[in-house]
C-alpha cells in the first residue's frame, strides 16, 4: 500500500515523513504486551501489579458529592477559560495552610487541565530555536518533549544514587548554561521518591540567578511526603524571584482523571502561562472546579492518602528486603525505586532493568516499571488493588514467595 500524499507532510518534530514507520515499541506499550502474555499463558496465575501509576481509589465521597450537585447547575456550563476565581482563591487557602506560602490568587495562581498541560505549555514561553531545557532523569519526560517541538535542545540531568538523587548542577558545561533557559525538576521525584531539602532548593535557586534560568517545580507528588511535613519551593527565600511550582491534584486527593491542577508563583510567570493557555484550552469543566475546592479545602484528603501509601510502601520494603534487595522507605511518592537484580541463582543474567522486568512480568506475573537512564532500576508502585490491610498483607506474602523462589542476585 502507497503511503498517502501527506505522508511527507508531517513535522520533523514527530518524526517527519517517516512518522508511522518506526518499529520501536514505547517502554509502556511493552509492559502491557507482557502482561498480556503473562495473562493468557498462565490464566491460573494472579498478575501481581506493582507498575500501576495512579491512584488506586476514587476521589474522596465528599468531593464526588459536591461535583453531582454541581454538574445539573446551569450556571457552570459556560467555559472556563483561566479558572474560576474561587478555585484560584481556594489554592491560595491550601497553600497558606499547608506551606505557609502567601500568594495573590489574582495573580500568582492559573489552574490548568492536569499538571501535564501546564507542563507541556510552560516551554512554549520561553524556548525559542536552539535554546537548553535542563531536566532530570529518570522522569516525566512532557517538558522535554514540548523543548523540541519549540526547536530547543533537553540537557539531561542524571540523577544518581551516589549524589542522593539530586542533579550535579556543577556539571553542566558553560556552552550549555549559556543557553539555558530553563531548569524542570520534580521533588519529591518521580521515580526515585527522593524529597527536597531546604539546602537543596536553597542551590536551585542561587544557580537559577547566577546564570538567570527559569526554574520549573513539578510537585505532583508533594501532599505524598513522608516524614517531615510536605514542603514546597515557594516557602524559600528568592524562589518566587526565579519560577514556579506545578501542582496536581491526582496524587494528593485522588483525583485521577479529573484532569486538575495549578501553576502558582512568580506573576509574570504565571501570567505568561495563562497567555499561552488561553490560546490552547479553554479552561477545565467548572464543575469540577468546584468540586475540587471541596477537596483543597478538606485536610483530612491528603493525610489519609499519606498514611496509606506510606504503610503500603513499609510492607513493600519489609518484603522485598527479605528477597534480597537493597531498599529503604523512599521520602515521598508512592513509588519505590530499588537496584535490579544482576540475575538469578541458576545462571540467568539480566542486561538492563528492562530485561529484568520483562523476565519478572511473563515468566513470574509480576509487574514492575524498568528504568536505565542512570543505572538499572525497577519501580514498585503501591496503587496495587487490596480492599482492606488483610488484602495488603496476603499480597506482599505471595510477592515475597514468588520472588524468594527465584533467589535473585545482586
């Protein structure tokens, strides 16, 4: 079959006129043909899920009942455009309770359709052709995609286990720097579940100065710190000099899919945000809106969701310790990031994470998400389905057998 007349027609930035052709296959999109097979070749074997990475529960009974009132109201129904003030007003009251971050609702605050919107829009205000986003990885890779649909170039961050899970800022050449004009970071980082320190955001934003780059905080994962108090990169001195933070309500207050979040921070920024918003959307259903004002407003939300993850995430690494591996509670997410096992006792040896995932998934029914970009790691996630703590706790029993059987190397 010939390809058709706009075939040459498509955007470098998608792959130009081989768009369509390529026979690589998206790391995801390889999980699930696993699980596939795992699934109709052994029937009789439970797949147990640790690469879920959403929450495993529906927004809160309250939230759901404010958004049933609100969707029959003839009042909502308009769009939205850059949010409504009242859920611009109910940000600013989260953010003063939570953080102690005083913001103009007006202002310093733009909702968006999912933080991966915002982040996807963000790029587009400042990267002209040939100009440097620095992002970390392993990590969401949305900013760095829009990077180069804009013609700009992604400088990669590694994060690595010897720098404690921070970028090496000190590394960047001076023929990258010049050009930079973005830094996108995320704490606490998805996937390795490392929390900022005040010390380090401290370092972000006295580099962000001395070489006058815009600084990007994706806090997707903020209300999901464990230990100290959530913090955010607003609450330091100078941080609204130099960016903003990016947040969701997805992963907080279960809100997976309701597709709702919020750039807040330095105003020209944010004003900068909601004109190129402006011209892409044309603002989240209202109702939702208001329903997430519910939610924002209600403490509780977070917290329960804290306690959760965290207790599924010390049941994960009780267990997963006593198979070997090398893990300890991470400071936020609901992500566990371990070292891949080397192999196993009868020989097999596994060359990446990705061959160690693959070898978990079809010949075990045990999901796990690869990652090599700095070393080879597998990602447990805690969205695993279980109704109740007994459930939880007959899960990591039958994880722990099916992987001491293997009696994985290190």
């Amino acid at each position: 079959m010939s390809d058709p007349y706009f075939q040459k027609l498509f955007a470098q930035r998608i792959g130009g006129a081989q768009y369509g052709k390529g026979t690589e296959i998206y790391k995801f999109e390889k999980i699930k043909r696993a699980k596939r097979k795992a699934l109709s070749e052994h029937p009789e074997r439970r797949l147990i899920d640790f690469g879920i990475g959403e929450n495993d529960e529906m927004a809160d009974e309250t939230v759901r009942r404010v958004m049933a009132d609100e969707i029959n109201r003839p009042e909502n129904r308009g769009y939205a455009d850059n949010g409504i003030p009242a859920f611009r007003e109910a940000v600013a009251r989260l953010m003063q309770r939570e953080f102690g971050v005083t913001l103009d609702p007006a202002t310093e605050i733009n909702h968006c359709i999912g933080s991966k919107t915002a982040l996807a829009m963000l790029p587009a205000a400042f990267i002209d052709p040939g100009d440097v986003t620095l992002m970390t990885v392993p990590g969401y890779p949305v900013a760095g995609t829009h990077t180069r649909y804009c013609g700009g170039v992604v400088y990669r961050l590694p994060l690595l286990r010897e720098n404690n899970f921070f970028p090496n800022l000190a590394s960047i050449p001076g023929d990258v720097l010049d050009r930079a004009k973005l830094l996108v970071i995320n704490y606490p980082n998805s996937p390795t579940g490392k929390t900022a320190t005040r010390e380090f955001y401290g370092r972000v934003i006295d580099f962000a100065k001395r070489h006058e780059i815009v600084v990007v905080q994706d806090a997707a994962h903020v209300m999901l710190s464990y230990g100290e108090r959530p913090l955010s990169f607003l609450e330091m001195p100078g941080a609204r000099d130099v960016g903003v933070e990016v947040h969701s309500l997805s992963k907080g207050w279960h809100m997976i899919g309701w597709r709702l979040g919020w750039v807040c921070g330095n105003e020209r920024i944010v004003r900068a945000f909601a004109d190129i918003k402006d011209n892409s959307d044309s603002g989240q259903f209202i109702a939702i809106q208001k329903a997430a004002i519910a939610a924002l407003d209600n403490p509780e939300i977070p917290r329960r969701a804290r306690a959760k993850y965290h207790r599924r995430l010390t049941k994960l690494v009780a267990a997963l310790r006593r198979c070997g591996f090398e893990c300890e509670v991470p400071g936020g997410t609901y992500f566990l990031y371990v070292p891949a096992p080397k192999g196993t006792a009868d020989g097999r040896r596994f060359e990446s994470a990705e061959a160690c995932s693959q070898y978990l998934i079809t010949e075990h029914s045990i999901c796990t998400v690869p990652w090599d970009d700095a070393g080879a790691f597998l990602r447990f996630s805690v969205t695993y389905e279980a109704p109740d703590e007994a459930a939880e706790d007959e899960l990591m029993a039958e994880t722990q057998k099916r992987l001491e059987r293997l009696q994985l190397v290190f």
